[in-house]
C-alpha cells in the first residue's frame, strides 16, 4: 500500500534561494512543455518528449532526469484535465467553465510541486538531511525534520518519488512509501458500526459520538469570513482567502485523521470488523435546504471513509460497506421502518415497539447489523474505490495526502 510522508525541509539561506529558482525554473520549463503540446496536438510523453526535451535542457538549464519529470509532469496535467472534464468535474460540455479548462494550456505556478527521483535526490533518514539536485548544481546536507512516526516510516518503507514542494513560506519533501499490509483478520468476532454525520461526524454502535458542533461553529466562521474576503476582491484578499481555504482543509484532514485513528484501534484491540454506509454520491441524492447546503458540501464525506478504510488495512481489519438506505428510519430493536420514528435529528422513537435512542447510535447498530448479514454470507460489499495515498502537485489539478 502506498502512502505519502511528508517531511519539513529546513534550508539555509542560500539553499533556499537555490531551491526556489530550480522550482520556478522547473514550472516555468512545464508551462512552455504544455503550450507545445496544444500547439501540436500531443500528449504522450515518449511523442511529447522528442519536440522539447533539448530545448528545455538548453534553455533552462535543467538535467536530463529533471528535464523528463517536466514533461512527464505536465502529461499527467493532461491526462487529469481530460478525466475531469469527462466526469464533468469542470462543467458541463457547453459551459463556459468546461470551455475555458478545455481551451486554456494548463499552467504551473511558480512553485508547484517538482517530482525528484532516486538519482536527483538521496536521503540520509539517520542524520535527517538530504542530498538533492538544483540548477546550481547538487545541494548536500539540507536539514529536515518530521514527526516519530513519519520519520520512522520513511526509513523502512521509502521507495520510489519524492515531490518538492513550497507552501505557505515552507518547503516540503512528499516521500512515497510503500507500507506492508497487514493479514486480513479473515474471522471477525462482530463489527463496530460507524454512523457518519454533519452534525455527529462519526457515533459507532457502542454509544460512542465524535461531536462535530466545534467543527461545524469554527466551519460557518470561516464561510463568512471567505464571503467577506471575496466581496473584498483584491488581491491580499484573495491571497488570504486561499490561506484561511488551506488552514480549513487542513483542519478538517486533521479531525478525520484522529477520529478514523480511534475507529480502527478500537475494531483492532476487540477484533471486530468495521461496518461503513457506502456515501458514493451522497452530495447527489440528497436535497437539501439552502442553509444546510455549505455544511454538507464542505465536509469531506469520502475522506473520512478513506482514511477509515486505509488505516483499517494496515492493521487488518476487515472493513464492509453497506446499503444506507434507511438506516436512520430502522428500529434496531424490531425492524420496523417508518420516517416517523425519526422525531428530531438527535431522537429515535419506535412507533411499533417504543424503542427509544440516540438516532445516530440507532443508525451505526443497523449498519453493524448490515455489515455482519453481508460478511457471514459471504456476498461482496460495495466498497468505492480508496486512491492511492499520493500527492502529485501538478499544477492545477492535484491531490493530497498523507500519514497522520
């Protein structure tokens, strides 16, 4: 299983300076590479490669491992700029949106992320520096540092690229690491159901709620503060808006992160399996009233899933996503289905047996139950697909992720 480390680069002044003209050197080379491209109508990267890869070298300076990464970069923009739009995650064919991302030749900022592989970059993980190439040449013991955990992971388990990246007046290393899986506990003594929720983010079947009211106060500060920023339109307006956008995203990865960290502990230290709703889609099924929309759409549903699901196996647990339907309308106790047994979004009332609960904790015992029918009888469960834990950084269109 892959999963990305990222470590804190901690350079001099003059390494700093030489780092940050290789990564404008290396996006301004990935801007002109993407101009060729749509000029002349190719996208892969062997065909690509014979129309620039000499005058990338000779105009900026770059070495010929770097020189491959740009255009190797800049084709992968391409060919993730061509799902989105076949998804219709940049508008609808027709739009103006789709039309513009379709038209435009994707540009790198200045300090998007440069991918460095084994022969432009060295680590040494015992003394936390690194060997790594510039335009001014190779760079020896730059200094990083990262947590426990992180640091023990990337000295057993780092093979393949690292990106460079710059954030937030920071500089980053993304190592990618591939981390054994642990064996499938193939006899589960029972299942944990999780609820997940905008209101609860997560209330498992043994009464346990992980409260999102923190979250949910600190999330509408912050959609009244981008408003205001927005209205504002200037640019250190719109430079503080994608700050506050950042500080949120990380915010909310942070609180997935522990809450799926105490989920699978706690599946692992009893045995059990985990039992999940399967959410693919949710944000398309649901009507929602318009105050309830910014809340709904600006929780990370599926990330929370994911990060339940990769932690679950690295430790083994066995993970089962059911069918959601109904089950916050289901009794625990007796079956019976009724939108009235829902009286409020904290209470469940059984118009049938008078079965009274917490309606999310009524919700995750009917997912256990779901999830412990699917797994004794053997029919597969249908779990979305988990992204491999990478961050690719090319330009517009990126990804993120990480190890808590």
């Amino acid at each position: 299983m892959k999963l990305v480390v990222q470590v804190k680069l901690l350079p001099t002044v003059a390494q700093e300076v030489a780092l940050a003209a290789t990564l404008r050197a290396c996006n301004e080379a990935g801007s002109w590479v993407s101009e060729v491209a749509v000029e002349r109508d190719t996208y892969r990267n062997f065909d690509l490669r014979k129309h620039v890869y000499t005058e990338i070298k000779a105009r900026w300076g770059l070495g010929a491992q770097a020189a491959q990464h740009v255009i190797k970069k800049t084709c992968d923009a391409y060919t993730t700029l061509r799902a989105n739009l076949r998804t219709g995650k940049l508008g609808r064919p027709g739009s103006e949106r789709h039309r513009r991302a379709s038209q435009t030749p994707i540009g790198f900022r200045t300090s998007a992320a440069q991918p460095y592989d084994d022969r432009m970059l060295s680590w040494q993980v015992d003394a936390r520096t690194v060997s790594i190439w510039t335009t001014s040449g190779r760079m020896k013991d730059v200094a990083f540092t990262g947590g426990p955990e992180q640091l023990a992971t990337l000295a057993l388990y780092r093979k393949g690229e690292s990106d460079l990246l710059y954030r937030d007046g920071a500089w980053f290393l993304l190592a990618t690491c591939e981390v054994p899986e642990a064996e499938l506990n193939t006899e589960p003594v029972d299942f944990l159901g999780v609820d997940l929720g905008v209101v609860n983010v997560a209330t498992t079947s043994d009464g346990e709620i992980m409260a999102g009211r923190r979250l949910n106060r600190l999330r509408e500060r912050d959609l009244k503060l981008r408003a205001k920023l927005q209205r504002k339109g200037t640019k250190s307006a719109r430079r503080r808006a994608q700050r506050r956008r950042r500080k949120e995203a990380r915010r909310s990865r942070d609180v997935n992160h522990k809450i799926a960290k105490r989920i699978v502990a706690e599946a692992e230290r009893t045995g059990r399996g985990i039992g999940l709703e399967n959410l693919t889609g949710i944000r398309e099924r649901v009507r929602l009233r318009k105050p309830q929309r910014a809340m709904v759409h600006s929780w990370a549903f599926a990330q929370l899933g994911e990060f339940i699901a990769y932690k679950a196996r690295r430790t083994g647990v066995p993970v089962v996503y059911v069918d959601p339907a109904y089950t916050s309308r289901t009794c625990a106790e007796c079956g019976h289905v009724d939108k009235a047994n829902r009286v409020s979004q904290a209470r469940f009332v059984c118009r049938s047996c008078g079965f009274v609960d917490h309606a999310d904790r009524n919700g995750s015992r009917n997912i256990r139950a779901r999830a412990q029918m699917l797994w004794r009888s053997g029919a597969p469960s249908t779990a979305p697909a988990i992204p491999e834990r990478r961050v690719a950084g090319r330009g517009r269109h990126t990804t993120a992720g990480g190890v808590p």
